[in-house]
C-alpha cells in the first residue's frame, strides 16, 4: 500500500495560546503532506484560540470544558476538580468514538485530559515539548509516552532520555525562507524604505508590559528615524490604536493581531518580542537580531529560561519584564548601533534553528506506529 492511500487516524490535543496552536497546525499538515489519506481530529479547549484557528486551517475539532489551576487563592479553582472530570470523560467518549491510531500532545489546558485517556486505553502518544522548561502535567504524561519530541537540548534532566527526540518547533512554512520579501512586506505594512523597522510581538493576546515601553519610546522612535510594526494584541488593541491616533505620529503602526508573519520578519530590522516557544523558534529560523522580553506571568517562569538559551549563545538580547518601560530604547539603539554585533546575533540565531521540525516530528509519529 503506497503512503498515499494509507489510512492513519491521529487525534491532535492542546492549545490555548498561538505557542501551542500553530506548531500542531504545522505536525497536522505535515502528516497530511506524508499521508494524505489520513484522518485528523483536535481536541481543545472550549473558549479558547483553537476553536477558531483550526477550523481556519482546515481541520475538524472537538471542544473540552477545561481550565487550569490558578496559581493564586481564586474562587475559580473551586471548579477545576469538576471541570477535569468533566474534560476526562468527554476525552474517554472522544477516543471511543473516533478510534484514533495515535495521539499527539502539544500542550494546553487539553492536552492532559486527552493523553491520559489515550494511555489509559494502550493507544500510542507522543508529546511535544516546546519550552526549555517541562510542565508537571508533561513530566507525568512522559512516564507512558512513547515518544517525546523537544526543541532544546538538556531535557534529559525532566523526560526518560530514550524516549526524547530534539526536533525544534514547527513553525509556519511561510517563514522559511525570506528572501525577496521585503520590499512587498514594507509595501504591505505601510512602511517606508529609509527608516529602521521595529518588528514588536505580544503575542496574539498581547503583553502589557511591551506595550506600555513601546507607548514610553514611541515618539523618540519616530524621532530617531525609526518605524515601528507592532502587534498589540487582542486585549490592548483600542487602548494603542487611540494612544498612536492620539500622538499624531506617522510612523507607529498598530495592528491587533499580525497574519502574514513571513512579511512581518521580512520588514524587521530588529525584533522585540516575548519569549515563548513559537516565537522564539520562529525568530530563529529568520535570524533577525532580537530583544526578548519574557513574560513573568508563565508557569516556572518559563520564558525567561527560554531566553536565556539564546542570550548564552551569543544570539539575543534579554530586557527583564520589571526593566522594559524606560529601558527598550536604549536597547533598541544598541542592537542598531553595532552592527557587527547584530549581524553576529542574526548568525548564531540561524545556528539554533530547527527548519525541518515538523517532518521530524512526523516521522518519529510514524515510529510509534508500526
């Protein structure tokens, strides 16, 4: 039987945030791209990013009533016990019913309830570890996982070495190769050919604290002869948009959510940016000299470990979350003033890059198997 008419029944779990959407999305057509004939189904979690984004690259998914644990005393968690046996037995009825040959754990309020199930009935998992910093639920999951797909070195201090494969983060294909782009992505945005391009992300939520620096820095910005594109976010979107309308400046360009990431990196000069997995992958792959900002908002502050495999590789600057506002100027000024350093910093970035991770990922799938 040839791959193009082999059946696979894969059951795709997680999301919440683009971190964890987009790489799945990137595993799920990976696998189709392989085995075309192939059945795909995502589990998330009902209210969240996924029940939108993946219908929108094509696939079927189910919903669970899932939310996490709150680190702090909330009223909410009262809930949670109910909330995760609700999402078990839903995970229990979505993998009788759709008999999936595999699963595939990428993280997110989801992930857990469906994984567990799975080895609770024998049926093969593989996780996805996209952080620096392993999660409790994945370091349990692990334990029974047939495989374990990470994105840096060293997770043998969290999962069973023999299981682990360093593949890197799958990201958008758009990205992988740059070349040409620019002048249709200044053109796209708005932006002009003579000024430095200031590329800020959030994330597609956004982040108060880089939002609150750029609003700081935008106006000696535009005065230094710099442009800014800037994804504030779903949440601070009118707040920005009214302080730039408000500024009269020309050159700050809000945007609520950024689509065409591959025009985005092409337009950059510098990157200022969170640190979470995908971005962080991303910005790899496209080598563009990088101020990570890391959230001190995550579980085990995973950002910043995150970062910091890059900052001790030569390849990206670190801007404490407490620091940002009053300080992004003048390290935006120190990426643009050494260019030699920049250059550098592009460099090693490409050397931590992972360009093929979803087919690796999706032959360490296929492991699992036959």
């Amino acid at each position: 039987m040839s791959k193009a008419t082999q059946t696979y029944r894969i059951m795709i779990s997680g999301g919440g945030t683009g971190g964890h959407i987009y790489p799945a999305i990137a595993i799920a057509n990976a696998w189709k791209e392989k085995f075309p004939s192939s059945e795909i189904l995502f589990v998330g979690a009902e209210g969240k990013m996924e029940m939108q984004k993946v219908p929108e690259a094509g696939y079927k998914i189910e919903g669970l009533k899932v939310a996490g644990l709150q680190r702090s005393l909330s009223l909410s968690n009262l809930s949670f016990p109910f909330k995760l046996l609700g999402s078990l037995r839903r995970a229990k009825q979505l993998i009788r019913e759709f008999k999936p040959d595999a699963v595939v754990g990428v993280g997110g309020y989801a992930s857990g309830p469906v994984l567990y199930m799975a080895q609770s009935n024998n049926i093969p998992t593989l996780i996805q570890e996209q952080n620096s910093y392993a999660g409790l639920t994945n370091k349990i999951l692990a334990k029974k996982a047939r495989k374990i797909c990470v994105a840096y070195p060293g997770m043998e201090k969290f999962f069973p070495a023999t299981k682990i494969i360093y593949t890197g983060n799958p990201v958008r294909k758009d990205i992988l190769d740059l070349s040409g782009k620019r002048e249709k992505a200044l053109g796209h945005f708005g932006l002009k050919q003579d000024r430095k391009t200031i590329l800020v992300l959030g994330g597609s939520l956004g982040a108060r604290t880089i939002n609150q620096a750029v609003v700081a820095e935008m106006e000696t910005f535009e005065k230094s002869g710099y442009q800014v594109l800037w994804q504030s976010g779903k949440f601070y979107f009118q707040e920005m948009s009214a302080k730039v309308q408000a500024s009269g400046l020309a050159h700050i360009h809000v945007r609520e959510f950024i689509k065409e990431m591959d025009l985005a990196y092409a337009a950059a000069d510098a990157v200022v940016s969170r640190a979470g997995a995908l971005s962080v992958s991303e910005i790899s792959l496209v080598g563009k000299p990088t101020i990570f900002i890391p959230s001190p908002n995550v579980a085990e502050d995973h950002q910043t470990k995150n970062a910091m495999a890059y900052v001790q590789a030569g390849a990206a600057v670190l801007l404490k979350d407490a620091e940002a506002v009053g300080n992004l100027k003048a390290a935006v000024d120190g990426l643009f003033s050494q260019a030699e350093k920049a250059q550098e910093m592009g460099k090693n970035l490409k050397k931590l890059a992972k360009p093929n991770a979803a087919t690796e990922i999706v032959s360490a799938l296929e492991s699992i198997l036959s």
